[in-house]
C-alpha cells in the first residue's frame, strides 16, 4: 500500500496491538512499555496519521501514550471501518487484516485527530475570545449610530466590561500556553513568521492541532486552500476552494495581507 499519506492502522483488543504500517506488520503488547518502545521506533520517521477504533476503554494506553509523544493519533467509529471493509468487498476478518483496513481507512478518510481534555479546554477558551470580540465589534457599530447621552453611556460601560472579559480569557489562554512547552514552541515559531501575530498563533494552535504532523497538502486540504477540480466529459470548469475550517482561513487572510504589506514596504 504506497502512498504519500502515511497511515498506521492498528487493530485493538484488550491484550495486544495488531499494527499494519507501511514497512510491515507487527504485533505488540497493550502495555504502556511495549507501545512506548514501539513508538520510540518511529521517531523521525514521516506518519501522518495513527488510527484505531474506538474499543470500549482498550485503545487509551496507546492513546495516551500517542498524545505524550506528539503522535498524530485518531480514534475512528469502528461501525464506518466496518462499512468501508465492505465496500471493498473485504469479507474476511483476522486482526492482520483489520490492521490493514484501518490504516487504508486513515489514508482514505485523513479522520480528525484526537483532541485531548486540554486542547479541547483550550479550543473553547479561544472560541469565547472570537465571541467577545464579535460583541466588542458590534457595539461599536452600535455607539457610531446612538444619539441619546444614556444609550452612548451604556454602551461605553458594556464595551469596557466585554473588553475586561477579553483580557480575563487571554490570560486563560496565557496560562495554558506558558504550561505547555510544546504549545510555547509552536507560538514562538509560528510568531517568527511576518504577518502572524501572537492572536493568529493562537488561533492556529487551537483550531488547526495537526499543524505539524501532518503533510502540507493534508493541512491545505484541512483548511480548506485546495482548489477542487470541477470537471465533467471534455468539460473543464474552474476550480474553486470549498470546506475546510472557516475561523483558520479568516486568520490567515489577515495574515497574508500584513505579510503583503510588510514584504512591500520593505522592499522584498
């Protein structure tokens, strides 16, 4: 199974790891030391994804242990694996052959990753900022058109409440960050790049956790950048993005331009 997606399947029980990579197929223990010797294998080696089914409590040795060493693990249902077995007309079942269909599975689907409990804390905290944000914005619109002194004091005290919520949750979000080393490292180099302030860093970090593990065709697909072909017969249509995570592509626009404008002014 070539591809330029490296998937690796893995079927759980609750004894062992069936485990069908791209070099072959091998059977580990379902203990944290045999997975962790197993994955210290892979270090430097491209993966793009590491999938499994989802196996009733069975899969969180590996998935914890995934997360730890910053390997870009998913849980899928194991109803839409079994689905896509038979699609292909893959009749037999052995835990090999399971293996197999999971990592082709990955390669074909490219599911989510795993959002782990602080990630996801950390999405949301992100999320609220972007909402607060919204509000500050609308009220302004709502002062530009306020005539009446006690409408204009009212919105002047609502904006300076909503922007103290805006410093509370940044601080949230600080704190999150300044506990995380890998979290530190990815703001910092994210921030090396012109036009991308600490605000989009975040925003990627939250929304885009694959940045990183994934190739760069799979994070423009993800994004949603990638113009898909619309062909049909001898016709030709133009090509146009579609999908993809609306919030990351609204950040790096902004982005973009001020690179444009950095770039331009500095005569690069």
């Amino acid at each position: 199974m070539s591809s330029s997606f490296v998937s690796i399947g893995i079927d759980v029980s609750k004894d062992r790891l069936d485990i069908h990579m791209p070099q072959g197929y091998l059977s580990i223990d379902n203990t944290i030391v045999a997975i962790e010797e197993w994955l210290s294998t892979l270090k430097g080696v491209k993966v793009d994804r590491v999938v499994c089914e989802a196996s009733g409590g069975y899969e969180d040795t590996l998935l914890q242990a995934c997360l730890t060493g910053s390997f870009p693990i998913c849980v899928v249902n194991a109803k839409r694996v079994r689905d896509f077995a038979k699609s292909m007309g893959q009749l037999a079942k052995t835990d090999k052959i399971d293996a197999q269909t999971i990592a082709l599975f990955g390669i074909t689907f490219k599911p989510p990753l795993y959002e782990s409990d602080i990630q996801r804390h950390y999405k949301e905290l992100v999320k609220r900022r972007r909402q607060l944000i919204d509000q500050i914005k609308k009220e302004k619109q709502h002062l530009e058109k306020a005539s009446l002194p006690n409408v204009i004091e009212d919105i002047k005290e609502n904006l300076a409440a909503l922007r103290k919520r805006v410093e509370f949750i940044e601080g949230r979000i600080r704190d999150y960050i300044s506990q995380n080393p890998t979290q530190q490292q990815s703001l910092s180099l994210l921030t090396s790049c012109k036009g991308i302030g600490e605000t989009t860093a975040v925003t990627l970090l939250a929304e885009l956790p694959e940045l990183g593990n994934i190739s760069d065709q799979a994070v423009t697909a993800l994004v949603g950048l990638a113009p898909f072909n619309h062909d049909s017969g001898t016709m030709r249509g133009q090509r146009h993005i579609r999908g993809g995570r609306g919030e990351v592509r609204k950040s790096l626009y902004m982005a973009t331009i001020s690179a444009i404008r950095f770039n331009y002014y500095s005569g690069d």
